[in-house]
C-alpha cells in the first residue's frame, strides 16, 4: 500500500527529539511506499507561534535529510476552515453556538471504537463523547481549533498514514468522528510510546529535547537518525546486520522488517555517542 504521511510540528519552540523521532517515522513509511510525505506546520495559535521557529523547524529538517514534497503552513489556509465549516452547518452536523461553530456528531463511530496499529482497538470513552458533542470547530475569533485544522488537511492533503505519540490516542477517538463527519475513509493509526530521560518522560525543558542541541553539539545527522530509530522501533531479526541503520537500511526494514512499539523508550546518550563514533569513522 502506497502511504501519504506528515508530520505537523507547531512554531512555538526548538523542534523536540520526540517530533523529530516522528517526522522520521512519517517519512520513512512514506519513502519506502512510494507516497509523498508532508512538512505541515500548525501555525493557527497567534498567541504561541514564532516566526523564528519555523525557521528552526525548516533547519532541523533540512540537517537531518528528511525531504517533503509539499511544505503546507496553516496559516494560510483560514478560508478552507471556514468554509468547511459552513459545510458541516448545512449538512446538519454543526452548528452556530456563542459566537463560535461547534460540531454535533450525526452517527456513532464503529460502536465507539478504532483501531490502533500498535495498541488494537481504542474505545471511545465516555468522557471523549461528552467532548465531541459540542466540540470547537471554528473558535468565535474565526481561528480554527486544533482538532478541526488538523482533519480537515489530513483530508486536503490524501493523508491515509498518521504515526505520532502515544499522548495524541485521546485526540485520534476526536478526531475519528470528525473524518466520518467529513466522508473520509479514517486513516491507519500508529501511537508510538513516548520517549523517557532519566526515568522521566522526556520534556522541552531537557536541553537535550532539541534536536538542535545535537547539531550544535556536533553530532553526525546520520547518527542522530540511527539512534532515533531505535527508540520506538526494532528490527523483527536483530543481529550483526543492524548494529547500524542508516537510513537506506531503514527504508529496506521499517514497513514489513520491523515494528514500532507503544511502550516508552528510554534514551540512552552513550549509545548515542556510540554510534556517532561509528558514523564519523565510516566518513573518514
């Protein structure tokens, strides 16, 4: 099957090794499948976002390799939303509501379940129902929520891959009603486990969250992407062939050769700095 990923990082700070980690994942299930893979950039919280940053998520990108076909900023896709919306009002599943539009789901989804890659079926609680009805569509400034922007480009934009972290599961049972709302086929779900530092969850506090601390630091890319590929996925048969994954490798195994997991992965900097050795030995 031919997959259509993205990876969708939001302008507010230094991009995350947790984002990055992803923004890998996306792109290789993409590469290796023959379909495009998205750099879109959530950039609707006026309050939040920075120009500056989106200048260091087009740097962290580009240090690391990882090419896009299409760089999408939603920023400049407010009519769309809107227009959406108003879609949604005349179908009946939305509605004028203080100023804002809010969404009134017409069906329940697959009873109230869906289907993750990595975890099986995810049932829709009771508390992500009484959210959904009623949920924020278009906010009464007319900028869009999170959730709406985020299904309506995943549908723009032939999404049918999400890979993200396993932090994101309580939107995914949102967002489900809304694809089936807007007539969309729900996309395959993969929830990877989050990544942990000293027994902690990793956090944009951590100097060593950002990727651009790495670069900074002088690391190789190469070596950056092989340790990130480990946290979070593994070969099926793990031997002397996998000691190294560069990322021509990767695109041989990721689909069919391995499996992402949902259980946190712990870093580990010396293996990182183990295989920065290796890679900066091998470029001698």
């Amino acid at each position: 099957m031919t997959y259509n990923t993205r990876i969708a990082p939001s302008p507010t700070g230094d991009m995350h090794l947790g984002t990055a980690r992803t923004a890998y994942f996306n792109w290789l299930a993409a590469r290796a499948s023959g379909g495009r893979f998205i750099l879109r950039i959530d950039d609707t919280d006026t309050s939040r976002d920075k120009p500056e940053y989106v200048d260091v998520i087009l740097d962290t990108m580009k240090w690391l390799g990882l090419d896009y076909d299409k760089l999408v900023f939603q920023s400049e896709r407010n009519e769309g939303y809107l227009a959406s919306a108003e879609w949604m009002i005349r179908k009946g599943c939305a509605k004028h509501q203080d100023g804002a539009i809010v969404f009134v789901p017409e069906n329940q989804v697959g009873d109230n379940q869906w289907y993750d890659e990595l975890s099986g079926w995810i049932k829709i609680t009771k508390e992500d129902l009484s959210f959904i009805n009623g949920m924020v569509l278009i906010k009464s400034n007319g900028e869009p929520t999170y959730h709406f922007a985020s299904c309506i480009d995943d549908v723009a934009l032939g999404i049918n891959y999400i890979i993200r972290g396993h932090d994101h599961i309580t939107n995914t049972s949102r967002h489900v009603y809304l694809f089936a709302a807007l007539g969309y086929p729900i996309p395959k779900f993969a929830h990877v486990g989050l990544i942990h530092f000293d027994g902690r969850k990793l956090s944009k506090r951590d100097g060593a969250a950002s990727i651009l601390y790495y670069r900074d630091k002088g690391y190789d890319p190469d070596a950056v992407l092989n340790f990130m590929a480990r946290l979070g996925w593994g070969p099926k048969i793990d031997d002397k062939t996998t000691k190294l994954l560069p990322r021509e490798r990767m695109l041989e195994l990721f689909l069919e050769g391995g499996k992402m997991r949902s259980s946190p992965a712990n870093m580990d900097m010396a293996k990182l700095d183990s295989f920065n050795r290796k890679y900066e030995a091998l470029k001698k």
